[in-house]
C-alpha cells in the first residue's frame, strides 16, 4: 500500500461522494497542489472535470463503462466537459493486472473510431514506472488513492502544451518535485 496516500480500495459501504472527495482532494493536494500536471487547474477551477465513480470489479464491466464514457466525452462540447475522471475502486490493485486492463481500455479507445481525438491516461495507488523500484518516490507522480482512467481530448492537450513553456520538460520537473519532496513530505500532504 502506499505511504500515506488516501485510501487505496473503497470500503465496500463507501458512497460514491466520498471516493469523489478523495480524488478531488488528491487533484487538489497533489496534482495541482504540485503543479504535477499545469494543466489540471484550469479545467478545475471552472468545473470541466466529469468524474464518474464505476463500481465494476469486472474487466468486461469496467470496459463497457469505458465505452459509455468515451462516447459521452466525445459528444459533449468540451466548454461543458473538457476532461473525464473514470474512479474504478475495484479495479485490479495489483499494477501489473491494472495495466493489463489499461491495455484493454486503448483497445476500447481504438474500435470506437476515437483514437487521435481522445486519449486515456492512467493512474494507480501502486503506479511504478518502468525500472523504478516499488517505493521510488517518482514513482507517486501517478500515485492516486484509487485505479483512474483519465479520459483526455487530444485537442485540448494540444492547445494546452501550446500554452506552457517547456512542455516537453514536465516529466523532468515532476520527477525533481517529487525527489525534493520525498517521502516524508508526500506523507504530509494527506494530514488533515
């Protein structure tokens, strides 16, 4: 389990409001609070975030959400939705069984026709980057209290990363956030 992070699986009697509160405190405390994505505040501050709470264990549960979701977000105008936060508690815990899934999800993404205009991001209470060891803090750049597909419009990523200097350096910068802050310090972000 990670250190310190919100809750890492929804209690089964756990209402949908509060896994919504836990991810919009992680947003909040983390993403923007470390401006680990510049652009999260944006579509924050004016309510562009649709988050959508799944209570599917199934794969075959989860992916047909997924569809839903997917085609909802391209329908809507993005001045309404710009952005959705697909929370799956009960999704695989394990990182390696929830990539496997995330695998899937692009599938998903491309049998609908909607590959180049959505993207699917993820992140993981047990998020490990490629070569990391388990508890490497940069690890906890993509460290959320519960399994998310972030569904994402290419076009605003474009116009977004157009927006930031240095865009290209985000990674880097997120990873130096993440090594200064240290363990301690993310710990720190989940008091009260």
């Amino acid at each position: 389990m990670p250190l310190s992070t919100p809750p890492s699986a929804a209690a089964p009697d756990q209402t949908d409001e509060a896994i919504r509160a836990e991810t919009v405190r992680w947003l909040e405390r983390a993403v923007i609070g470390l401006n680990l994505c510049p652009f999260a505040k944006s579509v924050h501050v004016k309510g562009q975030i649709r988050y959508v709470v799944s209570r599917h264990a199934s794969t075959e549960g989860l992916l047909e959400q997924l569809e839903v979701e997917l085609k909802a977000l391209a329908e809507t105008d993005a001045e309404v939705v710009d952005t959705t936060v697909m929370i799956c508690p009960h999704a695989p815990q394990d990182f390696t069984a929830f990539n496997d899934l995330l695998t899937l999800a692009d599938l998903t993404l491309a049998s609908l026709g909607l590959r180049g205009r959505l993207q699917i991001a993820s992140f993981h209470p047990n998020y490990r980057f490629d070569g990391n060891e388990p508890e490497a803090i940069e690890n906890y750049t993509n460290r959320a209290p519960y399994p998310i597909l972030h569904l994402l419009r290419e076009a605003s990523i474009d116009r977004a990363v157009a927006a930031v200097p240095d865009a290209a350096d985000i990674y880097e910068r997120n990873e130096a956030t993440m090594r200064a802050l240290g363990h301690a310090g993310w710990k720190d972000l989940w008091k009260p």
